[in-house]
C-alpha cells in the first residue's frame, strides 16, 4: 500500500542504480554464465541493416528493467 505524500518507483532506475545492479551481476554470475557460453546466450537483431550482436542475457537483465522481466526466471 502507499501512504499519501510518498513516492513509488515504476521500474525505471537511475543510470547510477543499473551500473551498480550490472557490477554486482558480473560479479555473481560471470563464473557460471562462462563455463555455458563465452559470448552470449542470445542475438539481438538491431538496425536497418540487421546487425546481429551475440550478448549474454545476465548483463541486459542487470542493465534493463524491460529486459529483466522479459528475460527473468518467470
């Protein structure tokens, strides 16, 4: 519940907050997400010209809300 006169975050987060976030993700995981795949677990398709970039799914749910939910454990 929120009282009244206080503030609720709506899932954005300072650049500050997913730095920190991202940090603390390569530090817990790097060790685990390695020995899986040392370039990435997913291809992101960006542009016009269709550039594919092989990225690990960890660091964009560090670094992004959106990709957090869209790639989280539910």
């Amino acid at each position: 519940m929120i009282q009244a006169g206080t503030t609720q975050s709506v899932g954005i987060s300072s650049a500050d907050d997913r730095s920190a976030k991202l940090q603390q993700a390569i530090q817990t995981n790097h060790g685990e997400h390695s020995r899986h795949s040392d370039y990435g677990d997913i291809i992101l398709v960006v542009g016009s010209d269709k550039t594919k970039l092989l990225v690990k799914s960890m660091l964009l749910r560090a670094a992004s809300n959106p990709f957090s939910a869209m790639l989280g454990p539910n």
